[in-house]
C-alpha cells in the first residue's frame, strides 16, 4: 500500500492535503492546546484526527484511504 510521511510542524501551521488525491485532510484549526512534560502551554494536533498502527501515528485521508505517517 502507498503511503506519505509528513512533519508535525508542518501540520501545526499548515492544511495538511493528500499528496495522492488532493483531497483535504486537516487544517490548524483543529489544532488543540495542551502541556508538554515541563508544564508549558503547546499547541499540538486535534483529539482523535490520528489513528495508529503497530508503530506510528498516521493521517488517513477521507476519499482515498492513503496514510500520512507523522514524522517529528
């Protein structure tokens, strides 16, 4: 099966597309405030727009089904 990798960073700021279809995948407005392990205040991706495998978290696009494995 196909399947993309794309930056957390990059889908903090950006609208996140499949590079297969086109089809829209997720925006930043999604994006959710929590705390990271010292206590700071971080924007991080929504709750429940990730699945994951065996290993690692993906994006899976609504009209193709391809996924979009995060890398840090």
């Amino acid at each position: 099966m196909e399947e993309f990798t794309v930056s957390r960073l990059v889908v903090l700021k950006e609208n996140l597309y499949c590079k297969k279809c086109g089809g829209w995948i997720y925006c930043p407005e999604m994006n959710m405030q929590g705390k990271n392990d010292q206590g700071e205040e971080i924007e991080d991706i929504g709750e429940g727009c990730l699945k994951k495998d065996i290993e690692r978290e993906f994006f899976e696009c609504p009209d193709c089904g391809i996924r979009h494995y995060l890398q840090e």
